[in-house]
C-alpha cells in the first residue's frame, strides 16, 4: 500500500505530525483532489477504505488482510453509498468517520507506546486545536466533482425555482445590530423585523424568535433555528451558501 510504510511515532510531537500529515493526505481527497477520489470509490469494487498517510497522501485502497491489522483500520465500503445519496452528504459522512479514524490511530500510537495520562491530554490538545476534517471539508465549499456528478446542476435548478419573494430573504438572518444604531437607522426597520419573524419558534429548543439573537434557516425544512442550538456562529454563517439543519442532514436523499 503506497505510503503505509512501517512507521512508529514514539513521542507527544511525533504521533501529533503524524496525524496531521494523515489529516492533510485526507482532507485533499475530499476537496482538492476530490473528483480523482469519487472516481476511485466505483460502488462496482469491493469494500474500499480511504487512508491518509503521514506523508499527506492518501489512497483508496481495499482493508489490511491480516487481522487484526497493524493499525486501526478506516471505515469500510465508503463507495457503496457513493450514488445512493447527495454528493455532499456523501463527502460529509466520509469526513466524519475519517476523524474517527485519525484518532484512533494517534491514540492507538499512544497506547501502544505507554503515554500516561498528562500525554494523553497533551496530545488530545494538540489535536482538538485543529479543526476536524468534516470542518475543513464542509468549512471551505470547494467545487465539486460536477463532470462525474450532475447532482450539483440539479440542486442549482432546484434553489433557484424555490427562491423566496424578496421581503422573506436572506435565509441567514444575522444578529441584530446594538439598539444605538437602530435609533440612528430608524427603528421601525428593527420592528418590521420582529413584527414578521415574532411568533416564529426555534425548530431545536422551541423557544420564540428574539431580534437580539442570531437567528438561521434550513434551506431543505424551511424551519429557523437559533444559531447557538445548531452551533452555526454568525461569522460561520457568512460562508454557507446553502444551510441544512441537524435532522436534514441526517437524511440520506438520491442524488
């Protein structure tokens, strides 16, 4: 297997590279070097695994034949549910176990080499530092592999014909400016907005809608949600172009 040559990080700072060069090898399968990795996953093969190596490379590849394997092993069968759901959703269920997997591996090297528990934390610090692959992956909106996909255009044409009338845009509503500025700006547009989203409820906590609160909206359910229940931060939701909530996302759909 390319790249999966024998190595044995033995301290803190060596498992800590060690899992960051896997972690780069992985996040550019699933953004830069995307459409060569949805080529590889063909649904038509045998159960395939993504590994990330420490040399920031990765590889589709089918699982160890000896058991137990050296090293933890990644997710298996992750092309099978290539064409059976979204390709994003896709992407993000990949990131996810992904992440599983590279912790695995850095804190099996931390068992195997006896670290004790103020290494442990050390690491884990270290680690928890950096944002997970699934933040990277969906954090960055890269463009997608639309050549071998046409579930991208399709979702396009479907936002576009569900646009909202003007008075109920944008779907990212953003915390309300302090109530100095509004007195500057004229408060009735700050009433305009409490008048309309009021009696709205929070689709995670059920609580009422409140002008000081940073508020969001699914794009798939059409429900608001607060966006400390969903931990989406407004400067977060600056970068998403098309929000979906906890349970939309859970939802597998066809591409």
């Amino acid at each position: 297997m390319d790249g999966s040559a024998p190595y044995n990080p033995r301290t803190v700072e060596e498992v800590y590279r060690d899992f960051k060069g896997r972690r780069a090898g992985i996040i550019k399968a699933l953004t830069s070097e995307m459409e060569d990795f949805y080529q590889q996953c063909d649904p038509e093969k045998e159960n395939l695994c993504l590994y990330g190596f420490p040399n920031e490379h990765w590889e589709v590849n089918l699982p160890a034949e000896e058991v137990p394997a050296e090293l933890p092993e990644p997710a298996l069968g992750i092309n099978f549910a290539r064409d059976g759901m979204q390709e994003k959703d896709w992407i993000s269920l990949v990131a996810v176990h992904s992440d599983a997997w590279l912790l695995a591996v850095a804190f099996y090297f931390g068992a195997r080499f006896g670290f004790d528990r103020n290494d442990r934390k050390r690491l884990f610090n270290m680690i928890n530092d950096l944002p997970t692959v699934f933040e990277a992956v969906n954090g960055k909106k890269l463009v997608k592999a639309s050549s071998t996909n046409n579930s991208s255009s399709s979702s396009k044409s479907k936002s576009s014909s569900k646009a909202r009338p003007r008075e109920s845009q944008p779907k990212k509503a953003v915390a309300a400016p302090p109530k100095e500025e509004l007195e500057e700006e004229g408060m009735e547009e700050a009433e305009e907005e409490e008048g309309e989203h009021g009696e709205t409820l929070c689709g995670a906590c059920g609580e009422s809608y409140a002008s000081d609160e940073f508020w969001i909206c699914c794009d798939i359910c059409e429900r608001w949600f607060h966006g400390k229940c969903v931990k989406i931060t407004p400067a977060r939701a600056e970068h998403i172009k098309h929000y979906k909530c906890p349970s939309c996302s859970k939802r597998a759909r066809p591409s």
